[in-house]
C-alpha cells in the first residue's frame, strides 16, 4: 500500500498529556559554565512549502522567526478542520503571531509563550507547536507540542533532537480554541528540554512534513554542508523533504512509524505493508549560532 492512499490526521484528543514539571538539560552544566561562552544568532532563515494540492493557498503551516531576540517557532494547522468547512490555516497563523507577540514583550519561557498565544489564539481549529529561544549565554531552551519537533546539529553529527508527541498513530498533541474544542491539549502539557549549545551549533525547527519524510542524519549532513547560511541550508532541507515525499518508492520515517504501529493491530492491516513519502505542507526553520561579537549576551 502507497501512503498517498492513506492519509489521517484527526483532531486530537483529549488533553491526557503529562505534565512538566520543569526543563530537563540535554547536555548539562552549571550556569556558571553556561554562561562561558555567550552567543548569538549569527544566521537565520525559513521556508514554507505547500501541499501541492494546496499551493494555491499556501498551506497550513506557519512559523516565526526573531533573529535579534534568539527565538523561533513551527506550527502545523491541522488538516481535519477543513471537513467542518474551516481554514487550518487561520488557527497556525494566529498562534505564529501571538507567540512572536509574546517574546517580543520579554517573554524567554517557550512553554510561557506557547501558553500566552494558546489563550491568545480564539479562532477555530488547531495547531501542533515548536518554539526555541536561545538564552541564558548559551542556552537553548525548547518547548514541544506534538509532531513538528527540533533537531540541534554539530559537526555535521546529532546532538539532540525532540520526540513526536502522540495519543496514537498520527493523532499528535495539539492546542486548539478551549471554547470550541475543549477536548485539545494544553501548553503545559509540551515537551521541554534544555540545550547547551556550541558556537557554530545548528539548530533546525520543522513540522511533520520535515520530520516524516527526512532522517535526523540527513538533516544534520545538510547543516554541515551550508555552514553558516541558514537560509540556503533550510532551502536545501525543504527540498530534500519535498523530493522524498513524492517518492512513492521511499521508506520514509512516516512509513517505518506506520508498519510499527500496525503490529498486533488487526484494524491496521492495511498499514503493515505501507510504502512511500508522505505529502504534506513542509515548515523548515534553521539558524546557526556563534560566539556574541557584543560585551553580552542575552538573556
């Protein structure tokens, strides 16, 4: 089976996500060795690639990006809203815009800032969140809601990259308008984690059709490859990304995710056998750091 003829991606459920109580450190230290070397955002750049059957719209993703303040975000408007007559679009985008509107107020926590646009937000439909401020010297602090995710690259290598968030099988956590879907998640509910971060480090921000169709090390080769210019590197991930998902002949991680998630499933026969890139509206953010150039750093 070709996974261009199986595509679900219902509204979410029910708010059962834990919470965390707090940022875990992927590569620990003090703050005193934090703040050993101060960096900045040296380069930073997006792109957003439709859906060919919604390019005449542009999609349902959405992001933002605040080179000057150390601070980005992915969001993925979810695609079930469409069959109540309702623009997925609309909710990302709101939820872009408050997030950027919420740092650019002094908010540094993401799980704040994913917490100020969700009660922002008050449009029907919903959306997954990724959002990453850079802080504290050296700190990457990112905050993960459901399947777009991020990926910290150095040396061409891994250093860390966030888990998709599920209920079950391609139903992501999501956040969405309590008013009229109360049933969605909630930030607090998001995946945090504390990154130590290296100059010349590269951090990538994608939704799932990034991540679905583009292994982490392919990603990090390509951050190697355009060292330095996040622009040219987030075009080359987007492409990458969009050329495997319209290989119906391509193992993608979507497709090895789907045959795992069949096993002992009877009602999923139809997945054991699954194949091919998954389609989808692709959001890439990349940036890279390096040491400041100021007298500090910010915070």
């Amino acid at each position: 089976m070709r996974v261009n003829a199986w595509r679900s991606r219902g509204r979410g459920g029910g708010g059962v996500g834990t919470t965390r109580g707090g940022a875990r450190r992927a590569r620990g230290g003090t703050a005193a060795r934090a703040a050993a070397t101060r960096l900045e955002v040296s380069s930073a750049g997006a792109i957003l690639v439709p859906h060919p059957d919604k390019a005449d719209k542009g999609g349902e993703d959405a992001c933002f990006v605040l080179k000057q303040s150390g601070a980005f975000g992915v969001f993925d408007g979810v695609g079930g809203w469409a069959e109540e007559g309702v623009d997925p679009a609309e909710y990302s985008e709101k939820f872009a815009e408050k997030s950027a509107q919420s740092v650019l107020a002094g908010q540094r926590d993401p799980v704040a800032v994913m917490r100020d646009a969700h009660e922002a937000t008050q449009v029907i439909g919903s959306c997954t969140a990724c959002i990453a401020v850079l802080k504290n010297g050296n700190v990457l602090d990112i905050a993960n809601l459901g399947d777009a995710g991020a990926l910290v690259s150095r040396d061409g290598g891994v250093v860390f990259h966030t888990k998709s968030q599920q209920h079950e099988f391609n139903l992501p956590y999501q956040l969405g308008w309590t008013k009229v879907y109360p049933e969605g998640d909630r930030p607090d509910a998001a995946d945090r984690v504390e990154v130590e971060m290296k100059p010349g480090d590269a951090v990538v921000l994608g939704s799932d059709g990034l991540w679905d169709n583009v292994p982490y090390a392919e990603v990090a080769a390509l951050c190697a490859e355009h060292q330095g210019d996040a622009e040219e590197c987030a075009e080359a991930i987007a492409t990458l990304a969009f050329g495997y998902s319209c290989d119906p002949e391509y193992d993608s991680p979507f497709t090895q995710e789907a045959r795992k998630a069949a096993e002992g499933r009877p009602e999923w026969a139809d997945r054991r056998n699954l194949i091919g890139g998954k389609m989808d509206d692709i959001a890439v953010v990349c940036m890279f750091v390096e040491a400041s150039r100021g007298l500090s750093g910010g915070t």
